[in-house]
C-alpha cells in the first residue's frame, strides 16, 4: 500500500495552528469533517483523544500518527496537517512534533488498518528528516502529495 494512493489534496491542512495534543486532534478532526472524509468530528475526536491516552502515536524525528477505527468508514481515510512551529505531541525523542499523518479505517477487514499504519511507518524511516524538512518547505497542498509520491517511489525501480 501506497500513501500516495490514499492522500489527496483536499486532505492535507498546511499551517496547523494548534499547540497542545488536545488541539491538534480536534483541529484535524474538524479538517477531516469539512472535507468530507467524516461525517461526525467530534466522534473521531474522541476515538482520536481515546488513543492518544493510550500512548502518544508520536515517533521520533518530527512525525505523529493518530490513529482510530469507526465503523462509518468505509474505506481508510488519511490526512496530512503540517504545524509550522512544531507541537509537543510527547514524541519519544522529547522533540517538537511538525507533520500529522492522521488514519481513520474501518474495523474490516481488520489488517487494512495495519496496511495503512505500516505505510505511513515506512515513509517516515525513510527519509525522515529530508521528508520533514520538504513539507515543512511546502506551499500548496499538490506540493505536499507530490513531494510524497516522490520520496515513496524514490528507492524503487
């Protein structure tokens, strides 16, 4: 599975302004609602949030992955906010949190969400920092999906 097969344009928020983990998640949730990938955006702030406390989805080198399942979904669903100024999302390496790569699958088959997770695992260890510094630079949101479809076909071929 590709990320670029499941992120389009009009789900990727540039200029996040939330600054807590609380924000954050309801900033995306009502992105996603407003773009139509959710009907509900409290519902999946609340799965969201439920998460989270769980232990943070943050991963060291300045990517976070929340992550839920709703059973509305009929297919995954995958957003991109990119906070400018960096959150404190509780990131493992104790450093600033810039890009949210949010997933919300449906409960079946239950292995699509892990498809979905170890995809957006994947292009982040490879090439973290050169990703995270890319989007950071990025202005539109076709800049964002390009420049991922870029980094994920990089090694292939």
């Amino acid at each position: 599975m590709q990320i670029n097969s499941l992120l389009s344009p009009e789900l990727v928020l540039i200029g996040l302004e939330a600054e807590t983990v609380e924000g954050v998640l309801e900033e995306i949730s009502r992105f996603m609602e407003k773009a139509g990938a959710v009907n509900n955006w409290k519902k999946l702030y609340n799965r969201l949030l439920a998460r989270e406390r769980l232990g943070s989805t943050s991963l060291p080198g300045g990517v976070a992955v929340p992550h839920c399942k709703m059973e509305e979904i009929k297919e995954p669903r995958l957003s991109l906010a990119i906070s400018k100024k960096g959150v404190d999302f509780n990131s493992p390496d104790g450093k600033l949190t810039y890009l949210f790569f949010t997933a919300v699958s449906p409960p079946n088959p239950p292995n699509l969400h892990l498809q979905v997770l170890a995809a957006i695992a994947r292009l982040a260890r490879k090439g973290k920092k050169r990703l995270v510094d890319s989007l950071l630079e990025a202005k539109t949101p076709e800049e964002v999906v390009k420049i991922i479809q870029d980094e994920e076909f990089r090694d292939e071929g």
